[in-house]
C-alpha cells in the first residue's frame, strides 16, 4: 500500500517537468496532439512498470488464500484498493508534473497532494472534534476521501462493521480524484511549457530574494572565488550559496512538532518511547538527504552531458572527489553537529526518566542509543561513496537515489527480520539462548555494519579506478545489477571496443 500511494514520487513526478527543462515538450505541441494524449502517453509510458510490480505481487498476497486464513473477497478488496491507489498516485505526479517545471518541485508537490488527499481529510475531522472538546462522534464523513481508509475499510474485521459501508465509496471518490488531476494536468500542459517573460517588477522581486538569500554582487563574487581557489568543483557542487540553508529543514520541522506538542501534552510529551521516535525520524530523514546531495552534481552533469568537459579540466578524480565531500561538508556539517546535541540531550532526559525502570533498561537504552549514533556516522560515510557511485553509474538518473539509499537503509532491517523469523521457528528450547533484550539490536547493528563495509568499500574503489571510465560512456549497454554493483561487465567491454 505505502509502495503504491508513493509511485507517483518515482515514476510521473518529473516526466513532464523533464521536458520542460529539455525544451522538448513545446515539440510534441506542434503537432496536432491535444493536452490529453500527451498526457495520457506519457502517464502510460511512464507507470506500465511499477503497474507490473504491483500486479507481479498480487498473487503472492492470495497465498493465504490456499491456507485457508483470508476471504476471496477480502483479496479482492484490497487488490482493488491497491490498484485505485497507485492509479492516483500516479495522477497526482502528472498534475504535479505539469504545473512545475523544477524536479525536485514537482517531487514536493506530488508529496503534498499525496499528503492533503490522504491525511487531510481526516486531520481536518480530527482537528473539528478538538474544537468540539471531544464532544460527539468522530464525523465519519471526513475519512471517505482518504485512500488509506479504502485500505483499512477493505479488511473483513472492518469491513463487516459499520466502517464497511464506506468502503466503495471512498473508493469511488478516490477514484474520481485521479481522474479530475488527469484532467487539470491535460489542461495546464499545454499552456504551462513556454518560457514567460519576467516583468519589470517581477525581475526586480527575483533580485530582491536572490540578495536575501544568495548576498549582493559583490559577497557573491568573494564566495566564488574562495571556493575555486580551494576546489573548483567544490563551488560547482555547492552552488547556490544558499543551497545550505535546506539541510536545517528536518530540525526546524522537529523544532515545531516539539513546540506544538508540548504545548497541547504538557510533561506527558516528555516520555522515552517519543526521544526515539525523534532521533530515528530525525536519522533517517538525515541519511536520505545527504545520499541524495551526494551524488546529485554528477548525476546532473551527466545528464546534460557536462561530464565530458569536466573531465577535459586539470581536476583529478580525487580533487572532484574531495570537492564534493567539501560540499557536503558546508551543507550538512553544522546541522548534524545540532542533531548529535539533540540525541544527547534525548538520551540525557531518557535515563533520567522515571519511565525506564532499574538499571538494566538504562543500560540497554544507553547502548541503544550509542548504536544508532555509531550507525549514523557509519551510513553517512557510506552514502557518501554509493551515493556518487550510483549517480555516475546509473543509466536512468531517477533510480540511482534509491540504488543508494535502499542498500544502506533496508537490509539492516530486512536482514534482522529474516534473522528473528528464523529463531521464531526454532523449538522452545533452541529459542532460549536468543532471549535477551540485547540481541536484536545487535543483529541490526552488525548487518549495518556489515552492509555499510561492502557497498562503502565497493563504491569507493570503483570510484577511484573507473571514473574516467564510466563518466565517459555516455551510451553503453545496460550491464546486469552485478555488473553495475562491483564495476566490472561492459565497462571494461567498452574501453575496448571504444578503443
């Protein structure tokens, strides 16, 4: 369900809005194409494969039904749930797509109308009965339009309960939401593509945000030149000047969510399972945000085709590669130095919590807590080297973020789940020596470090070796995922048949 309520993010956010960086989307409206065929092409090009991964994984979803355990019905409640949700995600991206002409805008706004159709209604109900002091019901009404509730309502336990009457026609509704965002994106397409010119007074505003964020001519001028005379691509990677500013984001979100809650829960918002809660959203958002930063320049100039004058420069790969940690380093230096002072202060009020009780819980909260800081240096310094691993290497520049961000974020977990699924089916007495609190943070903790190891060591040396190599093969032969991973298979083809 989450896989599907997100496609739209990697599959038609940045479709159209591509183009419109490309120039060629005004190409396809010189002919006699309307606003729907270009879009419903591209939505069709664009999200016949995570279609086929969806459907791929519904057969897997009814073997319970050969165990005897879920209702035909039931299956086929939740496959069409499954299926109407990727459908409008896939929308919200082309409605997305077509009114914005940034990747990265388009992504946010994808997200945001993901977030209002799903979550808005029923925080909007939620928040009427506060107002209410909690009075009444809970109208129901507010939950229809919500995907996730087409989900829950589509379970037998629910759905035979007076929630289930709501099923079909918070589908519908879902339903007919995709279709209206198909229509809106026909109709802005068309119109959405041509460069405008900036009025007087528009120009003159631009200039004004630049200068409030970027500096005046002149500061602007001595940050250019203090970053070249150190590392010329670190002031490319690192441009704009103000691109630093967004990595303080996920705390000053953090900052507000704690304000608000301590304001509404007083002391009750102080408790142990909340700090957790708090470092983990805060490392992971982290993590995610330096794997993408780390390899976007090279994706970037790979994709314009800027690589190969970067390469024809007197900058070394290890000069290339130190200035894009330089930048990284700006970017993200002080707003992970504040995130390590939240998790002290988090772990500081956790063993001083009358929550935790003896000395045994504050000694694995401890150890806990040290682990996931250890896990979160160690990540980083890995993302760091996939991150520009994948960015040079992939083909399609939409996946190479996830090629590095889910070896390094999933299979600790993937791998602590199999690992404890395992000793569940052992007999009783075999299951005994695993029984202590300690051991499944030390499974996730050694396949962390296990993963970051391989893939970190991986990357680094193919980055070292093959760079010039691979950023030169523009177009070459789509080598297989083991190819691609340990930098070998075509490559070393293609410098000799390029030679």
């Amino acid at each position: 369900m989450l896989y599907c309520l997100l496609a739209g993010l990697r599959s038609t956010a940045d479709c159209l809005s591509e183009e419109k960086r490309e120039g060629t989307l005004g190409l396809l409206f010189l002919t006699d194409l309307r606003g729907y065929d270009v879009i419903i092409g591209k939505l069709t090009a664009n999200s016949l494969a995570v279609f086929y991964c969806v459907i791929a994984v519904l057969p897997v979803l009814a073997i319970p039904l050969l165990l005897g355990g879920v209702a035909g019905a039931e299956f086929g409640r939740i496959s069409l749930v499954l299926v109407n949700t990727l459908f409008f995600s896939l929308c919200a991206g082309m409605l997305a797509s077509a009114m914005c002409r940034n990747g990265r805008a388009a992504i946010i706004w994808t997200f945001l109308l993901i977030l209002l159709v799903a979550a808005g209604g029923p925080g909007l109900g939620l928040y009427l009965w506060w107002i209410a002091d909690w009075r009444g019901n809970y109208q129901f009404e507010f939950l229809l339009p919500s995907p996730v509730f087409s989900y829950f309502a589509g379970v037998d336990s629910l759905f035979a309960r007076g929630i289930g009457k709501g099923f079909y026609v918070s589908l519908g509704i879902v339903h007919v939401l995709a279709w209206v965002f198909l229509g809106l994106a026909s109709l802005i397409a068309p119109r959405s593509w041509q460069d405008r010119a900036s009025s007087p007074g528009g120009a003159r505003r631009s200039e004004l945000l630049r200068a409030g964020l970027e500096g005046d001519l002149e500061v602007r001028h001595a940050f250019r030149t203090r970053l070249l005379n150190r590392n010329a691509f670190y002031w490319l990677a690192t441009r704009p000047r103000s691109r630093a500013l967004w990595a303080w984001g996920p705390l000053a979100l953090a900052a507000l969510a704690w304000i608000w809650g301590f304001y509404e829960f007083g002391r009750d918002w102080l408790n142990p399972g909340l700090y957790v809660a708090t470092g983990f959203l805060l490392s992971v958002t982290m993590k995610g945000y330096i794997g993408a930063e780390s390899g976007r320049r090279l994706i970037e100039d790979r994709k314009i085709g800027a690589m190969e004058l970067l390469l024809s420069t007197p900058l070394s790969v290890r000069q290339i590669l130190h200035g894009q940690f330089l930048a990284l380093q700006r970017q993200f230096f002080f707003p992970v130095l504040v995130m390590f002072v939240v998790d002290l202060w988090l772990l500081i009020a956790s063993l001083s919590n009358s929550w935790l009780n003896g000395p045994s819980e504050q000694t694995f909260w401890l150890w806990m807590w040290l682990a996931g800081i250890v896990m979160f240096i160690a990540d980083v310094t890995t993302l760091y080297w996939l991150g520009m691993w994948t960015g040079l290497a992939m083909r399609n520049p939409k996946h190479a973020f996830g090629a590095a961000i889910v070896p390094v974020l999933a299979l600790p977990w993937i791998g602590l789940g199999v690992v404890m699924t395992i000793i569940e089916l052992l007999p009783y007495e075999f299951r005994r020596p695993f029984r202590w609190d300690g051991f499944p943070l030390l499974v996730w903790f050694v396949f962390g470090i296990t993963v970051d190891l391989l893939f970190g060591l991986i990357a680094r040396r193919n980055l070292l070796l093959n760079f010039r190599l691979v950023a030169a093969q523009r177009y070459q032969p789509r080598p297989s995922w083991w190819q691609r991973w340990f930098g070998k298979g075509d490559v070393r083809e293609g410098q000799v048949s390029g030679g």
